[in-house]
C-alpha cells in the first residue's frame, strides 16, 4: 500500500501522441524557458497555433518575444505542441495553485539542490541570458550528437532530414493547395501542364487531389440542391461555377465544345442536373 500524497508527488506530466496540447506545453515549459523565466511566465492558453503566455510585467513580454522562435523551435520537439507556430504574451498575475506539504517539501529539496549549484536571477537580463545560454548548449550538444537542424525553422531533427514534420506537412498543404486551386480555376488543364506549374506535385498527388475535389463537389452541390427545395439560401454564383469545374474536371472535355444540354453534361451532373440547370435559368 502507498500513500496517495507520496504517489502524486512523483507523478508528473508526460508527452505523449494525442494529448493536452496546453498541459504539454505546460509541463515542459519549466525545462524548456528555466525555472527563473517560469517564475515569471506561464502558458495559460492555446488560441488557433498560438500558445498565450501570460507574464507578470510588459518587460518580460518584451523580452521573451525576442526569444520566441527559440521557444517554438523548443515545443516543436513534441507532438502535441509540433503545431505552434507563435507565441502571444499577455500581461497579468499568474496564479499558482496551493501545495500539499508533501509537494512543499519536495519543492523545498529541488530549491535547495538548485541552490548548491546556480543561485537564482536577480534580474531579469540575467535570467534571459541564462536561458539563451541553456539553448545554445541544447543546440550544440544536438550538433555534436550527429544531429542536424530544419533548413526552414531550424528546430533540432535526426541527421539527414532537410525538414521538421511540421515544415515539411506546411509544405505539402501548400502544394496541395495550388493543385486545388488550379483545378478549380482552370479545370480544362491535361495534368501534365498542372504538373508543371505546381512545383514538386507528383502524378500520384495529382490523382489523389482529383478524385478528393471531385467528391466534395458532388457533395455540396447535392446539399445544395436539398436547400433549394426547402427554399433556403444558397450561393448560386459559386454553385454554377462549381458545376462548370465539377463537368470539365470529370469529363476532361474542351470547354468550346461543352454545351449547357449536351449529353456530356446531363451524364457528369446526373441527378443533380435539372438542379443545376434551373439555378443557371434563374440568373
């Protein structure tokens, strides 16, 4: 039998896929900044890929923004917080929860054996100095370790890898984006044009994007036509447009030669025809 104040007090946070994003952000961020920056500043939130630092004055805002790509580099390393991409500071007075006596004492025994070996900042300058001085020897021992650094943001990864996975995923969406872009835009366009155009799209991308368009297009244009019949409001210029895309980039027919009542359209458009047909009449 253990006793539960001896339990939880060892018990800490622990990274892992899936979790917290905010509650692994804060169980780091003592090792990540140290304990004299953690003093003074403490993650309180997480608004869209912004982690919101909450600081007890404008000075240390100032100054730990001047430190953010370091401490972005820093929450990279998890897979919860891979997706924080800034930092956003807030002023006020950070509150910290009321320890156990056992938790004090175990406070009390990692104060003293800090102390025997750095005694705490006495200003702030000093403790961000400290705190520059712990990541550039993170960095250097990650160097010497046969590590190498994201050619983007320069956060640590595995010898041999040009990018983060969050850089390279970034990457990826952008590509992603401009093929569907494209295929929405200039939906007459052979692939292989496509291909050039987009920088690093291969064949199979290409494919896999088509085919994703392709189904959510039906889709919305069948929920659209749902809506109609109810008589709620749609966005008809989009929905034209989105027919015309959806026809071309199904059928990969010369937009010259398409006519509104071709048999070509009826069979692309099938159920959704007449829907679309009397969308277009209405103007």
């Amino acid at each position: 039998m253990l006793r539960l104040g001896s339990v939880l007090e060892s018990w800490r946070p622990k990274a892992g896929p899936g979790g917290d994003p905010l509650a692994a952000a804060r169980s780091v961020w003592p090792e990540l900044v140290g304990a004299d920056v953690a003093r003074a500043a403490q993650p309180v939130a997480i608004e869209r890929d912004a982690l919101v630092i909450l600081t007890t004055s404008a000075s240390w805002s100032h100054q730990l923004a001047f430190l953010e790509p370091e401490i972005v580099r820093g929450l990279a390393s998890l897979p919860e917080t891979a997706a924080l991409k800034r930092l956003r500071f807030r002023v006020g007075k950070l509150r910290r929860s009321a320890p156990t006596a056992a938790a004090s004492a175990a406070q009390a025994r990692r104060t003293r054996a800090a102390a025997s070996t750095e005694t705490p900042a006495q200003t702030l300058d000093e403790a961000l100095a400290r705190l520059r001085r712990s990541v550039e020897r993170g960095r250097a021992a990650h160097r010497a370790g046969g590590g190498g650094f994201c050619a983007v943001c320069e956060a640590p990864i595995a010898a041999g890898t040009p990018r983060c996975t969050p850089c390279r995923d970034e990457v990826e969406r952008l590509r992603r984006f401009a093929c569907e872009r494209l295929l929405f835009e200039a939906p007459w366009l052979p692939p292989s044009d496509v291909l050039t155009l987009v920088a690093g799209l291969t064949p199979e991308e290409y494919d896999a994007v088509r085919r994703r368009l392709l189904r959510s297009w039906w889709d919305e244009m069948w929920r659209a036509g749902k809506l109609f019949r109810l008589r709620q409001p749609i966005d008809r210029f989009r929905l034209r447009k989105l027919a015309s895309s959806f026809v071309l980039l199904e059928t990969r027919i010369d937009p010259n030669r398409l006519e509104m009542d071709s048999a070509v359209r009826k069979n692309a458009l099938g159920e959704l025809f007449d829907f679309v047909r009397e969308i277009e009449t209405l103007g």
